[in-house]
C-alpha cells in the first residue's frame, strides 16, 4: 500500500502588507522526498504521519513535499508558482500511489489566488484521478472551500487550541489506512455559516468553543461517522467564500452526515453572540493588574500582533508602556525590527546607540525611538522546541538593554517568542525576569508553567480583535458580526 505524504501551510493574515516569500518557507523548513523523513520525522503533522505508518509495515510512505512557513501576508506569487511546480514534479516522480494523507493549513491566500489549498487540493485531485482517496487534514482555523471538498475524500482537523498537530497527523493517516483497506466509500457533508469571530474565544478548553467542538466529539462516537471537522475560521482572511464551517465525513451514508452538518451549524450560530465576548485588557488596566502580581513572572498577551495569526510582531505597543514603568524590570520584549538589527550588527556587541523600534513591516505602528545598548548579537537557526517544529530561523538578533526592557529584534517573525527557549537561548532566564511580552492572544501553554499571570492585552494590529475596524473588502457579506443576521439560511448563500 503506497501512501503519498503532502504537507503545505501557511495560514495568511490578508491584513499584513508583507508578502510571504520562498525564504519565509525555507526559514522553517522546506524538504522534497526522502528527506522529508530525515528532517521532520520528530515534529508536527508529519511526525504524526510516521508514527502511524511505523508500525504497518504494509504501508509504504512515499513523501513528497513538506513546506511550512509561519503566518503572514499572502504568498507572492513566484512561491505559489513554486509551490505548485514541485507539487506536480513531486506527484509525478512519486508514481502510482493507493492514496494520498494531505497536510495542508486551509487558510492560505496569495497574490491572485484567494484560496490557494482549494488550489493545492484539485491540483492533486487531477493528478491522482478520481479513485484514489485523499485524506484531507487541516488546521481547525481554516476557510472551507467548495474546491477543497469537491477534491478530498474525507476531511478531518484540529481538535483543539493550542492545536496538537502531531495527533492530527496520527488521525488523518489512520483514516487514509482504514479508507484504504476497508474499501470505503466515504461521502463529505458541509455547510457554510456567514460568521466571523476574533480569536479571544478559539481556545477549546472553555465555552463557548468548547462546547461546539464537544458536540462534533460525540457524533463523532456515532456508528458510521469517520470524522466531524468544526471549523471557526481564523479571522483576518478576506476572502470571497470566507467565514466558518462545517464538514462531516461517513462511512457512505450521506443523510446521517449532512444530519450532523446542520446540528453543529446549528450549535455554532446559536453561540454566535458568545463568540464575540471580548476579554482582553485595555493596556493601562493590564499594567495594573502586573503591577498588583505576586513576585514572579507576568505575561502580556499582545494581542493584536499575534504572530501565529499573521500579524508581522513588529508592534512597539507594549514596549513604549514598559518604558515609562521602571517597576516592570526586568522586561523581556520581542520584536522584529530588521533595520535596528542591522545597525546593531554594525555597532557591535557593548555599543550604545539610538534605534528605531517598531511599525517597519506592517505600517501598522508608529515608530519608537529609543536610546540602547547592545547586550549580545546572535544568528539565525534557534531550538525551540515547540510543537510543529524543533528549529526555528529568526534571522540575525540582537539583544538589546533599553530602559527597564530587554528587547530581542529579529530580522524575522519566528514563532512570536511564545516559548521561553528563545530567551535562554541568548542567556536570557525567564523565571528571573518580571513581565515578558508574548506576541500571542492563545499560544501560552509554554511560558504557563513559569508564569504566575497570564494577561491578555487588547492592543492595536493587523490581528485585533476588533473585527470591524479592519478594512473588509472581499468577504461575503452579509456575514456577522459586520452585518446583523438573525436567520443565517435567509442570508442568500
Ligand atoms: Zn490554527
């Protein structure tokens, strides 16, 4: 049993300027056959991927492409051409395959192409023909196209935020196995909501979104279903068929699937207002609530710059606060700031010099001038350790001594500094430090354990959670909570 392996993802943020490129994809890793399995045998999707087909021996893994770069602006469009000139060589080179375990993110756009896993989807499909099952693995956040269902056989997704993607990867290959050698015949029911939500309510440990994903468990459990996929669409993609969704996959029977479709659709626009509750700090009530923590280190959600939402982590939002707060030293503050970087290579380690810090990639932020010295300068490729992936290429860092903060700007985004290795990897202990600074409204599941706060703070960015400040201009509307809708069937979809 030949089963091909694909995983492309990006999730894009159609409200950051900067287009992600070839080198956002090498910076995380791109690998064609083979080495696939030498480089990401340990982390993430494809690390689920090889747990699974390790232990049956009758399937033959045949990797094709792995290509992972961390959220942002849409794709250029010579990396989308990329893209999908080694996805055709990859299939093509791959020979006959009995089906295909396809990783993709689901929420990916580029320059000219709104919908580039839909693409990625029926480029596959056209190639394999339409006998070959193609197990469609998402991200949860993801925008459901018509593409994407019209060309996998079955779909599947996270089942929780933070996301474990490596079990996602086990899942989507078990089914890929049991389709195979049962001789399924799966069928795919879906349905579109004409709803958004900011993110402050995506974590699935609490209701609301605990009790929807709750609920596609359950029927899960029920005989004949393969798998029921919620979807609350990241909410800074502005795309013509974007908004939330439903997908459930059976063993054949198609009116028991589309029966579990309108029950979580149904759940999901019943919680619609509840979605929308909004909790983050206004920054000054943040600060007091720091100020009030016991001794120990506090964390700063710095919400509208989450970089694993797309936004660039080049907000000085919290850093000009910290500034004028000497209580809060030390301050651990990221950000990426290419230009400060390079002036601090320039300098040299001891060097003091003015810099500015903040606003260079998004136009999002006004810039802050601040007087520095330079602690230490580092390079490129850190160990992190998180969970879809061990290394992480930051560019070239500086680690800066400003005011009460230290502040590390990176040439790139990383992974927001939503773990503390990035810290020690420059000598930096967290634990010993008062507040850090995470570009991140969700991912805190690495600095909780060394936290005795965790505060999330409403600040301004291409990731805001307030939705209708942004400027809208593809999604479909009427869609809530741009439009009121009370009867989302009367809303013409
Ligand atoms: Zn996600």
């Amino acid at each position: 049993m030949r089963l091909g392996l694909i995983h492309v993802a990006q999730e894009t943020c159609s409200f950051d300027p900067t287009p992600t490129t070839l080198d956002d994809f090498r910076a995380f890793g791109l690998h064609e056959g083979s080495a696939i399995l030498e480089r990401c045998a340990e982390a993430g999707e494809v690390g689920g991927f090889l747990d699974v087909v390790r232990d049956e021996p009758e399937v033959e893994p045949v990797p094709i492409l792995r290509a992972f770069a961390v959220a942002g602006g849409p794709l250029d469009r010579a990396t989308l051409d990329f893209l999908e000139s080694r996805l055709r060589e990859g299939l093509r080179r791959a020979g006959p395959l009995d089906g295909l375990a396809l990783q993709l993110h689901g929420a990916c756009a580029a320059e000219g192409e709104p919908d580039v896993d839909g693409r990625i989807v029926a480029l596959c499909r056209a190639h394999l023909g339409p006998a070959v099952p193609i197990v469609l693995s998402l991200d949860h956040h993801a925008n459901l196209t018509r593409r994407m269902v019209e060309g996998a056989t079955a779909i599947v997704a996270h089942r929780t935020q933070p996301h474990d993607v490596r079990e996602t990867g086990r899942l989507a290959t078990r089914l890929s196995i049991r389709i195979l050698r049962e001789r399924l015949r799966p069928v795919v029911a879906w349905e579109k909501l004409p709803l958004l939500a900011h993110q402050e309510q995506f974590p699935t440990d609490r209701a609301p979104m605990k009790v929807w994903f709750d609920r596609a468990r359950a029927l899960e459990a029920e005989p004949g279903v393969l798998a029921c996929a919620t979807f609350p669409m990241q909410p800074w993609l502005d795309v013509p068929e974007a908004g939330w969704a439903v997908a459930v996959t059976t063993a054949g029977d198609r009116a028991s699937a589309e029966r579990s479709v309108r029950d979580l659709a149904d759940l999901a626009w019943s919680l619609r207002h509840e979605f929308q509750r909004r909790d983050a700090m206004p920054i000054d009530r943040a600060f007091e609530r720091a100020e009030r923590a016991p001794p120990g280190l506090v964390v700063l959600g710095d919400v509208g710059d989450t970089v694993l939402g797309g936004a660039a982590g080049d907000s000085p939002v919290l850093l000009e606060p910290i500034l004028a707060r000497p209580n809060t030293a030390p301050a651990l503050v990221p950000i990426v700031a290419p230009a400060a970087v390079h002036a601090a290579h320039r300098a040299g380690p001891g060097a003091r010099l003015e810099l500015v810090l903040g606003g260079e990639l998004s136009g999002f932020f006004r810039p802050l001038v601040v007087e520095a010295r330079v602690r230490r300068l580092g390079e490129g490729r850190i160990r992190l350790a998180i969970q879809w992936q061990d290394v992480v290429d930051h560019g070239r860092v500086a680690l800066l001594e400003v005011g009460p903060a230290l502040v590390l700007a990176s040439e790139r985004r990383g992974a927001g500094g939503v773990s503390p290795e990035l810290w020690r990897a420059f000598g930096v202990e967290p634990r010993d430090a008062r507040l850090v600074v995470l570009k991140t409204a969700a991912n805190f599941q690495y600095f909780r354990p060394i936290a005795v706060d965790v505060i999330r703070v409403d600040t301004p960015g291409p990731a805001t959670s307030d939705l209708a400040s942004l400027p809208w201009k593809h999604v479909p509307r009427p869609i809530f909570p741009l439009d009121p809708i009370e009867d989302r069937r009367g809303s013409a979809r």
